[in-house]
C-alpha cells in the first residue's frame, strides 16, 4: 500500500508468482518510494522477510519499530 504496488507485480502466472514469493528478493520500499523513511522501510522489509529468524520476534516488536511512525 505505501507503493501503490503488489510486492511481486511482475508474476505472469499463478505459477510464477509462487515462485517468485519463494525465491525473489523484494524490491525494496524506497526504490519505489525514495522520501519513505529509511527506518520505516527498514521494518518493513524486516517483517517481510522470508528466513523466520530475520523477521521481528513478535507483534509487539514490530509495532514498537513502526511506532516512531505513527
């Protein structure tokens, strides 16, 4: 939503899409969007990561990091 953008945009297929959420890196947020805050891309990008143990540990984690947001 911050993008206007799905993450993966570029799927030709159901196929492909599952594929790409598997295997694809994420475009990062401000690539997209370059006045988005450096902070607030950085927890996106943590929340969305795909290795379990990269991600923030629990909800309140991840509120706490986009907080400074609000």
């Amino acid at each position: 939503m911050l993008t206007g953008r799905y993450l993966f945009d570029t799927a030709e297929s159901v196929p492909h899409l599952l594929a790409m959420i598997l295997a694809d890196d994420l475009t990062p947020v401000r690539e997209r969007r370059p006045d988005v805050p450096a902070g607030l891309a950085g927890a996106l990008h943590t929340a969305l990561a795909k290795e379990p143990d990269r991600r923030h540990p629990d909800a309140t984690a991840f509120r706490a990091a986009l907080f400074p947001f609000a």
